[in-house]
C-alpha cells in the first residue's frame, strides 16, 4: 500500500512538471510567433531551462519528503488497511 501512495505522489507530481514545462513551450513559441515584446514575453524569453530543471530536481526530493512524512504522521497504513483484503 506505500508503493501505491509513493507512486501517485510522484506520477501526480510528474504531470504536473510536464504541464508547467509544455505550458513554457508552447507560451516561448506563441511569443516567438506573435513579436510579443514586454514584460512577460521577455521573461519567458531569458527562462533558463537548466536552472528550472535543477527546481524540478529540488522539487521531487521536497515532495518525496513531505510524502514521508504525512506517511508518517497521517498514519495513513493504519486508516487504509481495514480496506485491503489480506487472503
């Protein structure tokens, strides 16, 4: 049952990664296409993508720990186990 809650943590985290990092996409590509000048388009275009790969990095390991620990805590093993059949 831990597997199950580590995995939708983390398969919930990497769709979320993957629609801000297609968001950027597809916003530096209309930017391009549209001359979008100002303070937004330009920040879209200075994005530095190493540096928000090294968030993403930052990110996991901070969602792995709070996973941990609201794990822990929640005592989440103890609530859901009346629900799993043991044969």
């Amino acid at each position: 049952m831990r597997r199950i809650y580590y995995n939708i943590t983390v398969t919930t985290l990497s769709v979320a990664v993957a629609l801000l990092i297609g968001t950027v996409e597809l916003l530096q590509v209309l930017a391009e296409r549209l001359a979008g000048d100002g303070g937004f388009f330009s920040l879209l275009a200075r994005l530095d993508f190493g540096a928000l790969g090294y968030g993403v990095v930052g990110l996991f390991v901070l969602v792995w720990i709070a996973s941990v620990v609201v794990w822990k805590a929640g005592r989440i093993e103890q609530r859901w186990s009346v629900f799993v059949r043991s044969d």
